[in-house]
C-alpha cells in the first residue's frame, strides 16, 4: 500500500525582530507540518505574496515600513482571501478586534504560547478562511440563479404581452438609474432593479385580449387590469429576496397624494423603492408605444412627472429622474446594463 502524504503548509512569517522570527521557526519545526518563509519587511512580504501565494501568513504589527493596522490593510488588500494571524507583542483586546474587523483570522501575543497553540490556530485560520471562501461562493452562484430566474420570468411575460415587450427591462434600468442617482447603496440599486424587473407578474393572471386591446378599457377589464399588484405580491411573497421585492409589485400603482391603488398610500407610507418605481414604470409607459396609442415622447413623459412632482409623485424621486434623461442627452438609459446583470 502506498504511503500517503500531506503536503506542508506554507507559512509565510513576517517579523523583522529575529529573535522572535527564530522562535517562532524553532517552535513549529518542534510540531512539524510547516515549510516556513521569513521576511521582516511589508515591502519584501507583499513581493513573496504575490510571487507565490503561502497557505497563510504569520503578522507582526510593527515593521520597519509599517505599523499597526496600516499593515494589516495593506496585506489584506493585497491577498483579500489569504488568511492572516496577527503574531505581535501588543498585548491590546481593542487592537485585536480592530485586527479581526479588518479581516485577520486571529490575534496572537508573543510569548503567550507554544509550537502547538500556533500550528491549531493557523490551521483553524485556514480552514475557515476556505469555509468563508466556500459560502461566499455558494451565495453568488445562488445569486445568479436567481438573476437568471427573474429574467426568465420577465421574458415569459413579454412573450405574453408583446405590444410591451422590454417595458419591465427599461423600467429596470431606469429605475435602477434614479436609485443610483439618489445615492442609495449599490446592495439596494440592486434590489430596485430587480424587483423592477417582474413589478408586472401579476398581469400574468390577466387575459391576454385585455393586455392587448387597443381603445380605452371599460371599467370591468381596468378593474382587472387594478388586481395586478395584489396578484404579483402573492406570486413572489414566498421567496425570500434580500429585498423587499413583493412589497415593490405591489405597491408601484401608488401616488404621492394617495389616489393610487390598491391601497390608496400616501407620501412615505409606500417603501422609496416603489416611489422610485411608480416613476420609472410612468416614464417608459408614456414614451413607449401601446397597443391604444403610439408612444408619446420621452418630452411629454417628463413633463408629466414634473407637472404632478408632489401631488402623483415623490419630488425627489422626480428631480433625480429628471437628472438622469439630462445626463443621458435627452433620453432614458434603455441601452445600458448594470454590472450584476
């Protein structure tokens, strides 16, 4: 039978004090498992890291070209996935959690253990690094199922309604635009576009020769039309968005003054996300073309929200998407892609 065997970690120590870097190699040769490489500079450590990645690194705080935490950052910005153990003289609980904060996996003070305690924690550090790594990767390829998902959903409604196809897309990007505009977070421009993207889902329980009808609906097929919102909320209610996605849906036929549906909400009663989504879906709605009217002009879709700024909608929803079409030359950001796409 073959022997099997395990590969050494490679740990990479920086320390310039070289009586502390020759106890620390003399205490893991004591436990094995270690193919060590020494530095006492940043500069010379940071060339190593990138000349060929160690399993780990073992940090003093303080070097001859750096200290404290500046070091910390510039070794985590160089290798955000490599795990680093703080091994420092700086007794300091605050310097500590300061260290993990930045994203060390530990924070040893020398003198304060042996070859043992160091060789458990690099090999924890390890282990949960890759742990991290493993989740992260899992969340994003979760992520993008979901991506793909929705598309596949606002694609499905468009088949079924194609005097308006590519309307849920532009509201999209020109919602996610104006959420950009306002400065909210990249994390929530997101969710604004995504649930932009299926805020018409409901209509797939609406016959499609109403979707379709050109001329002025009667009452009874735009009280229909009016249940959407309330038949998206209930489609998407149980899956769980990192975003408030179901309230959106139904909440985007809301107005300002409160003269919206389903609930008649008014001023911040409806989530900003919807503010800046009732906006958005007006702007395409009255530019684009319909099967009851050929589509009207990015100028008079303007002039609408401007008009009714505070009364149908948010004012400072409507200055941002104002903003906008003026930075994109007259027209709405149709053509653009967002990075998580």
């Amino acid at each position: 039978m073959a022997n099997m065997s395990v590969s050494p970690v490679e740990l990479l120590l920086v320390d310039d004090n070289p009586g502390d870097a020759r106890l620390v190699q003399i205490m893991l040769g004591g436990v094995g498992g270690f193919r060590l490489a020494c530095t006492g500079c940043l500069r010379e450590a940071l060339a190593l890291i990138a000349a060929r990645a160690p399993d780990a690194v073992l940090l003093d705080l303080s070097l001859p070209d750096s200290q404290g935490m500046n070091t910390v950052d510039a070794v985590r910005k160089a290798a955000p996935t490599l795990p680093v153990v703080v091994l420092t003289g700086l007794d300091d609980e605050a310097a500590a959690l300061q260290a993990i904060r930045l994203g060390c996996q530990d924070y040893l003070v020398k003198g304060q253990g042996d070859g043992d305690l160091i060789r458990r924690i690099v090999l924890y550090a390890i282990e949960r690094k890759a742990a991290d790594e493993e989740r992260r990767r899992s969340a994003e390829q979760l992520k993008r199922i979901q991506r793909q998902t929705v598309r596949a959903v606002s694609l499905t409604l468009e088949l079924r309604d194609p005097y308006t196809a590519g309307h849920q897309r532009r509201v999209a990007l020109l919602a996610s635009a104006i959420g950009e505009e306002m400065g909210l977070l990249g994390h929530v421009v997101e969710g604004l576009y995504t649930g932009a993207l299926i805020h018409d889902i409901g209509k797939i329980a609406v016959p499609s020769d109403i979707l379709s009808r050109p001329g002025k609906l009667s009452d009874a097929a735009f009280s229909i039309i009016k249940e959407h919102p309330e038949t998206g909320r209930e489609i998407v209610q149980g899956i769980e968005f990192p975003w408030p996605v179901a309230t959106m849906i139904l909440q985007h036929h809301e107005r300002f003054n409160g003269s919206g549906y389903p609930g008649g909400l008014k001023g911040d009663e409806t989530i900003l996300e919807a503010r800046i989504l009732a906006v958005a879906d007006v702007v395409e709605a009255i530019s684009s073309h319909r099967p009851y009217r050929a589509a009207l002009g990015m100028a008079t879709a303007l002039d609408e929200i401007e008009t009714n700024a505070d009364s149908l909608y948010d004012p400072v929803v409507v200055t941002a998407c104002l903003d906008v079409v003026r930075l994109n030359g007259g027209s709405a950001p149709w053509e653009s892609r967002p990075s998580w796409e």
